[in-house]
C-alpha cells in the first residue's frame, strides 16, 4: 500500500509546480532595485499575499505529514498543539503587526528584527543587533536543513531516485528563486502554495469521508481500534498466566480474543523504539522482528502469526511470540477523548507553542513588509481563517486515516505518510501529483522564508551596520545573494545525512526563538519604560533558560518556551526599571502611538 506509484502523471505535476515557481523567481528579478526591495519587496506587500505568505512560511511539511500523523497515533489530544498555534498567531496579528509595521517605516526604516531592536533601544554599541544576528543565523541554518531534508525524502518515497539527488534537486529549487526573486518571489510563491495547501488540505478528507460513509462510520471504526487496545492491553498484563497454562480452554480463550483485538487494530504497529535496553538482545524479541529491531510489526501481521501458530499446533513459536510481546510496549488509546490521558502541564506546554510567534523573525517581517497599515484587518482574517481551516483539515486527515485503514484492511507503517497514501490511493494520478505537489510547497515556502530572513541578517545585519554603513545598495543586495548560497550550502551539508533527527532541532528553534526574541517584541512595543539594558538581559536569559531547560529539566513534560519566556520577561522587567531609557527612545515610543 505504501509503494509510490511512480507514473508519468505525477512527475509532470511536480515538473510543472517546479517550473512555475522558478518563473515566479525570475519575473521578479528585474524589479529588485534596493535591498529593501529585495528584502522587504519595497512594503508593497498587499493583504491577500501577506495573510497567505505569513501562514504558509509558517506551516512546513509538519502541516500535511507531522500533524495528521500525530493525530493518527494518538488522537484529539495533540490538537492542542494546533489551538495554541492558532491562538498565537490571531494575538500577533491583533497586537503585533499594526504596532510593528509603524515602528519599522514611519519611525524608523528598519529592514530586519535586529534592525528593529537597534533603533527602538538606540543600542549604538550593536549589542542587540550582533546577539540577535548570532541566533537567527544558527537557528534558522537547522531549520532550512529540516526543510532541505523532508524535501529530499518527498523526492525519494514518490519518485523512488537516491536520496544525494533528491536532495540536490529540492535545494536547487529553493535556492534559485530565492536567489533571483528576492522576497516578492517568496511571498508570491508562499501565496500560491498557500492556496495549494488549502485545496489538498481540504479536498483529501472530504474524499476520505465519503469513502468511509460519513462521521459515523468514521468514529465506530476508530472506537473499535480504541476499545481493542485496550482489551490488548489487559490480555498483554495476563500473558504469563496464560503461559503456565497454555493448552487449558481459558487460555486459548484469551489467545484468540488478543488475535481478534489485533485484527481490529490494524492502524496500530508494534515497535521497539521504547524497548528496554536490557532486551535488545533477547532472542524472543529479535524472532518477534524477524532479527532488525530497526522494522515495525502492524498488528495484523502479528495477529497472522498468532494464528498460524494456533492452527499448527506449535507451541514453541506460540510460546516464543506471547513471550516477546508481553515485554513489549503497547499503550492503550483513546484517540476520540480530549482530556482523558493527558496531564494539565501537558495540555499548558501544547498551548504554550502559541507564545513562539512572537519571536518567529520570518513571520514578523511579514508585518513590516505590508503595503498600508489599513490592510492588516483584512490580512488578519485571511491569514487566521486559511490557518484554522488547514489546522482542522489536517487534524482530520490523521482521525479519518486510522478509520480508513481499519475499514478497508490496510496497513501503514509510518503514520506520517497517511497523507501520501491516502492522495495516491483516493485520486487519480494527476490530481495526486497536484496533492503530493502540496507537501513540496509547505516544505517550500518556510524554507525560502528562512533562507532569506538568514541572507538579510548576514548582509543587512552585519555587512552594512557593523563593518561598511556606506556599503551601496548594490552591494548589499549582491551580498544578500551570496547569503543566500552561504546559508544554503551550510544546510545542506547538515541536510546530506537523511537520518539525522531534525523535528526536535526546531522545536527547540521555535522555544528559542519564542522566549528570547518573542518577549523582547512584546515589551518593546507595549512598554515605554522598557530599556536597551533590559532588551539585551531579556534576550540572553530566555535563550539561556530554553537551553538549560531543554538539557536538564526535559523530564518534567513542560515546554522550555514557558520558563524561557517567564525569565525573560521578569529579567526585561527588572532590568529595566534599574537602568535608564536611552534618550529619544521615549519620543519614538510616543510617535509609534500616535500613528495607531
């Protein structure tokens, strides 16, 4: 089931998407005159493009394969991550972006956020600006690498080509209309892919729906995988009771009641990622995975062989089989309940994520870049609408797969392919190359975003402010390029090892970001009090404590964004009130307001 179907179809579909976003590159190549062309495309920006670009550089690959996988594993309880997201970005639509689009033209022409800190704290030292540089820079490296790698494995699974070149043809992609277009380009392919992500994000789970037989339909068969672990669960506990007796009539009861609980859990697979180091070597074990801990077993296919070995009388393999599982994990689900299984710091740290979009540079310039402060109603209904109707399509595409795999008898070994699955199995092929084009555009559009926020900080940031404030504007935009390829080639290299675990590197990015970044934005355009001193005290001390936090105190559950934020908001507060507003800082504050 899990085999792309490589056809000519689908491969002119993401020839075709390719092309149109190298066109988008190159038809705005001739129009970038000045930097702030090519990095704030001139604050021309209109709502309908910075709505759906914001939204779209913001939701990556994790939008069509991380979420629906995740609701497919554990159910309702991790779209909590998806309403604290949602409750984040309407707050920095609603208080940031009017604020920030004033501070950053009408007070003072700011390009970049560490422009922006500069002039808003009068820091003439380039404390903040060096420290704000530094992070974006490492950060932002490791999350266009993300983006590089969940490409390359796009290319690998639908086309079947090694991953060296997959990855190669990704990066070229984003690099070059990047590179050429500037960020009208990526703002004008993040709407179209925004639009792209709408339309499959929509289309899928209406067709799954319809395939199933309605709500219905879908919530029985996802109940009866529910109730089934359980019972699993319960026979799993027993085992070695029914081990000490295995040829009596109640044990071969409850044999045959754990085989048909397996049937009914064919969306669930059995693994040993949390397997006692101890077993690793234990021969029931290995037998169970066929010698490679490293493969899944579905539950079907273990059911299979519960059976077998029932019907040919083999009680050694019984024995052996009942053995392994019973010191395997198996968690029961409840994926239809939104409170049962899950602890209060655990729903605090899911909503928590809201606070990182604060603090996301490659979404706060797209405040600076709209055309008219006037647009930012408009662009904030777009923008939040588009995000909550992909959010719920999405937490739909997981819920409706684990229905749809127990109806129809299939089986998926990794969760988060349910979207490629479910585009090639319910579509014909053209249409699927249009819906798999959908996970290339989310991927896409953040990494280009993230490139060029990189780019912009390396030749605005450093180049121009720190070392050659008479730099032309020429060379700074040829600079800018070349940030380009710099930032490109350095996530690359990292990208070229397609093992290496990325998906906590940005979560880790985004706490970093949220809490050192984020509460600096929040003070300093709600705060006239707030100081250059307290600025620099908040920003290193929230990334401080996400670092720390992340290393020693991961164990208790709770998100590093929530004491990272919580620190640098009482270090900017305290620091602050002990030291002096820089003069004209105060003047600046008051005219931001009154052009409210």
């Amino acid at each position: 089931m899990e085999v792309a179907n490589i056809n000519m179809p689908i491969a002119v579909m993401f020839v075709a998407y390719a092309a149109l976003m190298l066109f988008i590159g190159f038809y705005f190549y001739r129009q970038n005159k000045s930097s702030e062309d090519y990095f704030l495309g001139g604050r021309s920006m209109g709502p309908v493009v910075s709505a759906l670009s914001a939204g779209a550089s913001d939701m990556s690959g994790w939008l069509l394969m991380g979420l629906p996988g995740a609701l497919y594993v554990s159910g309702f309880i991790d779209s909590y991550i998806a309403i604290g997201l949602t409750i984040g970005a309407s707050l920095n639509w609603i208080f940031v972006a009017k604020r920030l689009r004033i501070y950053t033209s009408v007070v003072a022409d700011s390009l970049t956020i560490p422009d922006y800190f500069e002039t808003r704290f009068s820091d003439d030292k380039h404390i903040l600006r060096v420290v704000c540089a530094v992070v974006i820079l490492i950060f932002f490296t490791f999350y266009v690498s993300s983006g590089l790698v969940s490409g390359a494995k796009l290319f690998e699974e639908v086309f079947g080509i090694k991953y060296s070149y997959a990855l190669s043809t990704g990066t070229l992609i984003i690099v070059a209309y990047t590179f050429f277009g500037g960020y009208k380009a990526v703002c004008w392919t993040d709407m179209i892919q925004g639009l792209l992500m709408l339309l499959a994000l929509v289309a899928l789970p209406v067709v799954m729906l319809s395939h199933i037989g309605g709500l219905s339909e879908a919530k029985k068969y996802i109940s009866l995988s529910d109730d089934s672990s359980k019972k699993i669960v319960e026979i799993q506990a027993q085992i070695p009771d029914i081990l000490s007796n295995l040829e009596s009539a109640e044990s071969q009861e409850k044999i045959q009641s754990l085989i048909a609980a397996l049937k009914n859990t064919q969306d669930r697979n059995i693994s040993a990622t949390n397997l006692d180091k101890n077993l690793r070597n234990d021969a029931q074990i290995l037998m169970l995975f066929n010698q490679d801990l490293n493969s899944l077993v579905t539950s079907r296919d273990f059911a299979k062989r519960l059976e077998l070995a029932v019907e040919t009388n083999d009680g050694e393999t019984l024995n052996s089989l009942l053995l392994a599982f019973s010191k395997i994990p198996f968690v029961a689900k409840e994926r239809l309940q939104w409170f049962s299984g899950v602890s209060l710091v655990g729903i605090i740290s899911a909503l928590a994520w809201g606070l990182g979009y604060f603090g996301q540079p490659h979404i706060l310039v797209r405040f600076m870049s709209i055309r008219s402060t006037r647009d930012i109603p408009q662009a904030t209904f777009i923008g939040i609408g588009w995000m909550v109707i992909c959010l719920v399509a999405a937490c739909f595409i997981g819920m409706l797969g684990v229905a749809y795999i127990n109806k129809f008898n299939l089986t998926l070994a990794d969760p988060e392919r349910i979207f490629i699955v479910m585009s090639q199995l319910l579509f014909n092929p053209w249409m699927a190359g249009i819906l798999l084009s959908a996970i290339l555009a989310a991927i896409m559009s953040t990494a280009s975003s993230q490139l060029l926020v990189s780019s912009s900080t390396i030749a605005e940031d450093f180049y121009k402010k720190i070392f050659k404030q008479e730099a032309s504007n020429a060379m700074v935009l040829r600079l800018g390029k070349i940030g380009v390829l710099v930032v490109a080639l350095i996530a690359f290299v990292i990208s070229t090892d397609k093992d290496s675990s990325v998906l906590s590197i940005v979560a880790y990015a985004w706490a970093g970001f949220g809490a050192s970044f984020g509460s600096v934005m929040v003070f300093s355009l709600f705060w006239s009090r707030m100081t250059r001193i307290g600025a620099i005290a908040g920003m290193i001390s929230g990334a401080a404590v996400v670092a720390l936090w992340k290393q020693f105190f991961a164990h208790t559950g709770i998100y590093e964004i929530i004491p990272g934020f919580l620190v640098a908001s009482l270090a900017i507060i305290v620091f602050s009130l002990v030291s002096n507003v820089r003069p004209g800082t105060k003047v600046a504050y008051q005219k931001m307001l009154e052009n409210l």
